[in-house]
C-alpha cells in the first residue's frame, strides 16, 4: 500500500549513508510509484504489477528474473508469501525479514518486531529501521520525505489561485474518507469537524477524495453547514497522486481519517491532524507526534476502559458501533488549539 511504500523508504536514506556507492533498488507495486518518485536514494525502480500479482505462473517467472539481478542483500518489508518466494528465488547472500515460524529458513536474519517504543518517530518506523541492524547500521530516526518538482508546486498554485483561491489565507486539505468504511469516521460527525474548522479559522477547504468516492464525499458536503458549504472548494482536486501531493503542499494542515493522505502530508512536512479508526493501534502508526505539528486522537484516549484486555485490531468488527461513541466534541479543544496558529 502507499502508506507503507512511503513509510519504507526511509531505510533508502540510511543505506546510502552507510554504503554511498552501492546500488540500491526499490521493488514495489505499480501504483504507489508516485509517492517515491524522484528519491535521490534510490537508483532503481522494479515494478510488482498486478498482472503478476494475480498470476501464479507470471509471479514465478518475476521471482526467476529477479535472480538473473544477482542481489548481495535482500530486504523483505512486506514479508508475505510472494515477497518469501521472490527472497527465495534471489540467491542473495544475505537476507533480512521479520521473524516468523514458518520462513525463518529463508531468510538468515529473522528480526522480532517491537511492540512498544518510547520514540515519538513512531513504531512503524523503529520497526522498519531496526531492519537494518543485522547490517551493522544502528538506529536514527528518519522522516519519509517526498520529494516534489518546483513545476509540479507552482502547478499545484495555479490551479488554486485559477479557482480564486487565495494562497495569503488558511487553506486545509480534508482527509474526509478512509480507505473503507471502518477506517472512515461518521459523515455526519466529519461535517462537524469541518464545520468548527470554518468557524474557527475562516479556513477555505479542499477535500480529499477519489472518482469513485464521490458520492460519499457529497454526503458529508452536504451535511455541512450553508456557511462551511461556501468556504469548501469541493471541485477543486488532484486528477492523479502527484498532482494531490502538490496541492498538499500548498496547504497549512491536512486534517481528517488517518491513512495514506496524513502520512503523505508529513512527508511533505505539513502540519497534521489525525482522527484514528478505532481499531487501529495507534502507537504504530501516529508517526512524528508533535504537539502543534502532528497531532492525532483516538477512541482509547477518552474510553482507555473499552480497551481493557484486548488489542486494538480485536475491535475491528465492532468498528461502526465504536465509532459511533467517538463524539467530535471530545476532540474539540484539542482540534481548536492545533488551528490557533491558523485562526
């Protein structure tokens, strides 16, 4: 997933440093290319596209190619059946995962996911980083970075100041849909955030969204208030992943569901502000929590009781119900402090 693709490329950057003259390549899913697009630290992209993601005989035959490349070490992040039969097939010298009973014969350095870090980068990332130490590289927290053209930005202006938006006021892309609807906080509740965002800052909005979400962006359109209606620029989009990730960067905050458009928004260095599925854990995901940059809440930090005995991801079925609990005026003072700046 981009989210993910996004998350590990940082291990690009710390490679580079320890070994400047190696060549390093990215093997990853067709469609997240975008959002490592133009990293100085990576020579080389090899594409897992969905033809052979959906074709046994076409996965065969890629995890046969990439042994032709003659790899010295292999990383597997995803660590799923298919990135096991491409590790295997690799003839690398060295090979690096995280550790599970049933492929530690693949791999010589079976490395043991942490379940907790006092690091505000984030556990995703001292996860991901603490692959590297079988290298010999130690830990240092680093920042996904997405690394956009100065034509691709000055793009991303013109289309807004052509659509009269003005660049000298607030402007907040709204992560107003999840990736499905348990990770989706409640329309009706969204349309309250965004309301108390126009009110508080006089804010002009944009709304993130894809085609085929449009009717579900429409409905928390129109359970905004007339007022809030006004200041929502709700035509006013990315046709495609890179032009989004423009547009982002012209914001002063990405606010709404947690998922790919928040981390996006850090890489990017823009201020953030998170509302997490419940049933997502959110030591491992709120990635850089700084008060007044990144922020994020969470149904476990008002009802730490619901949570009692269980993990977050035993919470997944119930997530309509839960979510129905997690009140925006909760979270009001907290999202009214973050927008101070911008008031």
């Amino acid at each position: 997933m981009i989210g993910d693709v996004l998350t590990s490329s940082i291990l690009f950057e710390a490679l580079r440093e320890e070994y400047p003259k190696a060549e390093l390549h990215y093997l990853i899913n067709t469609h997240t290319y975008p959002v490592v697009e133009n990293h100085p630290c990576i020579d080389k992209f090899i594409f897992f596209t969905p033809e052979i993601e959906s074709s046994k005989k076409e996965l065969l035959q890629f995890a046969i190619s990439i042994k032709k490349k003659d790899y010295d070490i292999v990383i597997d992040v995803y660590s799923k059946i298919s990135s096991n039969l491409i590790t295997l097939f690799s003839g690398a010298k060295t090979k690096i995962s995280y550790h599970k009973w049933y492929t530690t014969l693949i791999y010589n350095h079976n490395v043991k996911r942490l379940k907790a870090t006092y690091k505000n980068c984030g556990l995703a990332l001292v996860n991901r980083l603490q692959l590297l130490e079988p290298l010999g590289i130690q830990f240092n927290p680093i920042k996904p970075k997405i690394h956009l053209t100065s034509s691709e930005i000055e793009g991303a202006k013109k289309l807004l100041t052509a659509n009269n938006i003005l660049l000298s006021r607030p402007l907040f892309m709204i992560s107003v849909l999840g990736s499905g609807l348990n990770k989706t906080y409640p329309f009706e509740y969204m349309a309250t955030v965004i309301d108390e965002i126009v009110e508080t800052t006089n804010g002009q909005i944009l709304f993130n969204y894809i085609p085929n979400q449009l009717a579900e962006a429409e409905s928390i359109f129109n359970a905004c208030k007339p007022e809030t209606q006004k200041q929502i620029y709700f035509n006013v989009f990315g046709k495609s992943l890179r032009s989004f990730l423009a547009l982002t960067s012209c914001c002063n905050a990405v606010i709404g569901n947690e998922g790919g458009a928040i981390n996006m928004a850090k890489a990017l260095n823009v201020k953030t502000f998170a509302i997490f599925a419940p049933w997502i854990d959110k030591q491992t995901w709120s990635v850089f929590e700084e008060k007044d940059v990144n922020e994020s809440v969470h149904l476990k930090d008002y009802k730490p009781e619901i949570y009692t005995g269980k993990i977050e991801k035993d919470m997944k079925a119930d997530a309509k119900n839960l979510y129905i609990q997690f009140k925006p005026e909760w979270f009001k003072d907290k999202l009214n402090n973050f927008l101070k700046p911008f008031a």
